[in-house]
C-alpha cells in the first residue's frame, strides 16, 4: 500500500538503538504503529534492534542528532543521549551538544511538522538533592561545574528548550523525568551499577561499592518505564510534566549488591572504591503525579526484576 494511504501511526524514537529505546520501540511496533530509529550507535548497538530489521513498520536511520532532520512523523520520542555516568564523561562536550544541540534539532522538526515531542529527561536534574524524596516542584542541587555537570546540565538546559518552544511556539511537548531504570539489553559494560554488579557476581568477581554503600538509589523496570512512556505521550492535551517516573521503592547500593548476590548465587566479596565526585547521596521518586495524570504506577518488584535482568546477562554467554 503506499505509504499515504496506510493508517498507522508514525513514530521517530531517537536513540532507539539504546537500552530504553528499543524496549519502546518493541511496544510501539505491537500495538500497530510505524517506527523510525534514529541513532548514532554510540551506545547503543544493532544488536538491541537486530530482531526489527526487515520488519515492514520499522526502518532504522544511522543518524547524530546534533545534525537537522528532514523527516515527517506523527509523533517523536527523544531518547537520544548516553546514559551512563562513563560513557557521558567519556566526551563531555558532546553530551551537552546532544542534550542541546539534539534537542533544539528535534524541537525544530516537531515544530515544522506539528508533532508532539516527549523528552527523556532524569532524575539528575535535581543534583545531589536536598529534598527527598523528589517532588516535580523541587528545583534541584546541582554542580554546574562537575564531571556530571554535562549530563545534568544539559538535561536541564534541554528541559528549558522544550517549555520555551512550548510557550513562544506551541509546541505539544511532554517531559518524563526517569529514574534509575534497569532491565534486559543494559550494555553490560557500561558501568551502572545494576549491570556492574550483575556481571561482577556472573563472574564470580568482587562486587565494587563505591563509597560506603549508604547511597540510596530506587530502581525501575525498563517494562514498568516503557508504560509510563507511552502513556504520557498520549497523555490529555495540554499536559506536559515534567513528570517524574520511576520506582518508589528505595534500597541502598549495598543492599543492592546483597540482593544481587542472593539472587546469582555468586560468592562474590563486597569491596569498597573511592565515591565518584558528585554522586548523589539519596533518591527516590515523588510519583503522586504520575499516578494522577497517567494512572500509572510501577507493578515489578526489584527482586523480580533483577531476576529477568540476571537471566538476559547469563543468556550473553561468557560472562
Ligand atoms: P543508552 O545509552 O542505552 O541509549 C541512548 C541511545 O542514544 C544510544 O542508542 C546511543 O547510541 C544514542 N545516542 C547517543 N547520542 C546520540 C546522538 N548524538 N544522535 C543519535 N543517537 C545518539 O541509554 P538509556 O538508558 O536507554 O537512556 C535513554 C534515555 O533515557 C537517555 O536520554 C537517558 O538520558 C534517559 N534516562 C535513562 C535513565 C536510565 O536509568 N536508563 C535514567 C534517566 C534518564
Ligand atoms: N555504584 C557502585 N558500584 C558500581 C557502580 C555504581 O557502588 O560498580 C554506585 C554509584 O556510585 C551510585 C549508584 O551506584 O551511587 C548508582 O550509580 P549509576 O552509575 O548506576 O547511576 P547514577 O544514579 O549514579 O546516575
């Protein structure tokens, strides 16, 4: 059929090679709509989308999005930007360009194609936060000079864009703040401490808490977090967050690296590192809002998912 003629919904998510964005992609496909994946590659990988490929509703555009984009979509996802503290440190400069550059890019498609925009913020833009647990009102703590400042800074700056293109063009725009998110198709290097502590105890080598362990962090299933995703942006008009989503349920790093090891069945040692600068000492989501305007709540326990998460990093093979 061409392609005017066909009724699906078409749909860019930007950094859809990621961990978050191909779980997305993957729910978009099932309920009918039509996908275009833009990524860059950079840590994302083909393999996490390796099972779309040849699919007639998906297509796959290798593309950085500091550069413009001439497409028309019905509706954007951006997703794109490294998560990871090592891989965000890892080229600074760049992370801040895809936090703005991408940004105002991707503001400027769904303004010249009228489509509603969801960004991918996080819980980072309340710092090291002095409110806990966080609420959408708080402001936030951050070091606008730190090693973490070209993630969290350039998060807020992006959030700045998307309210002003809301205000000064209309733009329907939809902010999530995520937080800590876990799940199948985390790069197993890439230093988060779900994957770290996961691959550390598969290999039956010590487990690295940095600091005392004492930090708190809440942990979200990507399956939990992908719901909330695709209902805020099918949210009611007029809608636009920032909303934070993300599991209440809060554990210290150590109790983390505990649970881990039970569920392995690891002998792994608890070895303390050095505490990264700027690690934030707690965090937990407020979702008061969350579950109003989206009716959401996240139902996977940390036990549960991390059992699925082990399962997917075993099924890698050579841990
Ligand atoms: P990820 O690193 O797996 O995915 C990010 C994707 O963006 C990768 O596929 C990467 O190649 C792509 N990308 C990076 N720079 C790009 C560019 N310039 N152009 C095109 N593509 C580019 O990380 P994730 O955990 O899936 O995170 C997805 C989004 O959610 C990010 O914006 C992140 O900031 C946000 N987020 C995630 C978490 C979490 O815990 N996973 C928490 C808060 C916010
Ligand atoms: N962490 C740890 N050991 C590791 C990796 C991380 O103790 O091997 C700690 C880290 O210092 C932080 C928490 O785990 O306090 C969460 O780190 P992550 O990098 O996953 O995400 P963050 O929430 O800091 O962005």
């Amino acid at each position: 059929m061409p392609r005017e003629y066909s009724m699906a919904r078409r749909v860019l998510v930007t950094g859809g090679a990621g961990f978050v964005g191909s779980h997305l992609i993957d729910r978009l496909i099932e309920q009918g709509d039509e996908v275009l994946c833009v990524d860059n590659l950079f840590t994302g990988a083909k393999a996490n989308i390796a099972h779309l490929l040849g699919h007639p509703r998906f297509e796959f555009l290798r593309h950085d999005i500091c550069h413009p984009l001439f497409v028309e979509v019905d509706a954007i996802f951006n997703l794109a930007c490294p998560a990871s503290p090592i891989h965000y440190q890892h080229d600074p400069v760049q992370t801040t360009k895809v936090s703005v550059i991408g940004s105002i890019n991707m503001l400027g498609l769904a303004k010249r194609i009228k489509a509603p925009i969801l960004q991918a913020s996080t819980s980072e833009v309340y710092g090291d936060p002095t409110q806990h647990p966080q609420t959408e009102a708080y402001w936030g703590n951050v070091n606008p000079i730190g090693l973490r400042s070209c993630y969290d800074e350039g998060k807020r700056c992006a959030e700045t864009l998307f309210f002003d293109y809301n205000r000064q063009h209309g733009i329907d725009i939809k902010v999530a703040r995520i937080f800590n998110t876990y799940g199948p198709r985390m790069h197993p290097a890439d230093g988060r401490v779900v994957s770290n502590f996961v691959m550390q105890a598969l290999r039956g080598e010590d487990i690295t808490i940095y600091g005392d362990g004492s930090q708190t962090r809440s942990f979200c299933y990507v399956d939990d977090l992908v719901e909330a995703l695709l209902r805020l942006m099918d949210s009611r008009d007029g809608f636009t967050g920032p909303v934070n989503l993300g599991n209440p349920v809060e554990f210290t790093i150590r109790e983390l690296a505990e649970l881990v090891i039970e569920l392995t069945g690891a002998r792994s040692k608890l070895i303390q590192l050095p505490l990264p600068s700027d690690d934030p000492t707690q965090r937990k989501p407020d979702i008061a809002l969350a579950r109003k305007e989206l009716d959401w709540e996240p139902g996977i326990a940390l036990r549960e998912g991390l059992g699925k998460t082990i399962a997917y990093f075993r099924s890698l093979g050579n841990p």
